[in-house]
C-alpha cells in the first residue's frame, strides 16, 4: 500500500513537472497594429487605414500563426487574411505562408486552391542575418500564374531598448512588378521607437 501511494505521488509529481515545462517551452503571443495605409513589397493596397490582428503559437523553435489585415473602407476596401508555419535551420530561417485574398473571390473560396484562381498564393522563405545585414528570398509556389519571386536585403543602422532603424531595399518580379521583369521595387527606411513605427518608401518601378 504505501509502495502504490509513493508510486502515486511520483507519477502525479511526473505529470505536474511535465505540463509545466511543456506551458513554458510553449509561447502564445496576441496582438493587433492600426496603420495609415497597407503597404506590402512596394504595392500600396487599399490607400486606406487597416487594422492588422494577428495570433501565433510558439513550440521550440517551430511557430504556427495567422496575421490579417482589414481595410477600414470594409468591403470597398483590401483585406487579407494569412496562416503561416516556420522554423529555423541553423541561422537560416525557413517559412511557409498561405496569403488568402479574398478580393480576387468570393467569400465562399476560402477552400478555392486553384493554381489560377489567385484567391490562394503559398509563398516559400529564406531569411537569415548577420551583424547588421539581413536577406530574405521568398517564391510562390502555387496560386501565382507568374510564380514571383522577391529578394529583400537590410541593414540596421543602429538599435537599443526603445529606439530602432534600417535601411531596406526589396526586388521582385511577376505581381511585384508593372512589367513582369526583375526590378526594385521597394527601398526606404524604417524607424521605431516603443510600441510606434514610420517607414519611408519608395518604389522605382511604379
């Protein structure tokens, strides 16, 4: 009997010390940004405030989340609505995203993955840093007819506790594009200081 309850007591110690580590290794981050206007790789969408919620759950190095973005001009306006897994390899970040916009469908084609449909776009990313300098490289892989690839190089001018800013120049082809060809698409600066941020951007193609 008394061999059972020590059995008892170290088992339910067991499982007590296990969720605990599991609720600490595991990290779930909520937040949501308000921003004049949604600007992505260069392309202004929408030229209208957005409110961006976003969720994610971190296991180790392997996060799950989604990140959306809702124009304030409602169904006038753009909105997307993102899932996204990624990880680490080393010093090389590795990511997948599924962009949904909804705008090139209709509110029933959130299961619409045709190639052509546009509706779905899964993008690939390469991500890595050192010191001050960034890349990123991104491909489409399915739901892009032009199947664009982006490449974005950064450098950090300098940063502390409260204050930050970089240069950034991004290049693209495809939907980046007027044309279709290779060409910069986004260069600027960004700057952020506690919880607000301001970029300046311009785009050479457009």
């Amino acid at each position: 009997m008394i061999q059972r309850k020590i059995l008892r007591r170290v088992l339910a110690t067991t499982i007590v010390a296990l969720f605990t580590l599991s609720a600490s290794y595991a990290q779930l981050s909520l937040g949501a940004d308000v921003v004049s206007r949604y600007l992505f790789r260069g392309t202004d969408y929408g030229n209208a405030a957005s409110i961006q919620p976003s969720i994610s759950y971190s296991l180790g190095n392997i996060e799950i989340g989604a990140w959306s973005s809702w124009s304030i001009n409602g169904a006038d306006g753009f909105n997307e609505n993102d899932l996204y897994i990624s990880t680490s390899l080393g010093p090389v970040g590795l990511a997948l995203t599924d962009y949904f916009l909804p705008v090139y469908g209709g509110e029933d084609d959130f299961f619409n993955y045709a190639d052509d449909a546009g509706v779905h776009i899964l993008e690939i990313s390469l991500s890595s840093s050192v010191g001050a300098f960034s890349v990123m490289g991104t491909f489409n892989i399915s739901g892009d007819v032009y199947d664009s690839k982006y490449l974005e190089l950064g450098y950090e001018l300098f940063s502390n506790e409260e204050t930050s800013a970089g240069l950034i120049a991004g290049l693209g082809d495809g939907y980046y594009t007027t044309d279709g060809d290779f060409n910069a698409v986004h260069v600027g600066v960004n700057a952020s200081r506690d919880i607000y941020s301001a970029s300046y951007i311009i785009n050479p193609d457009s």
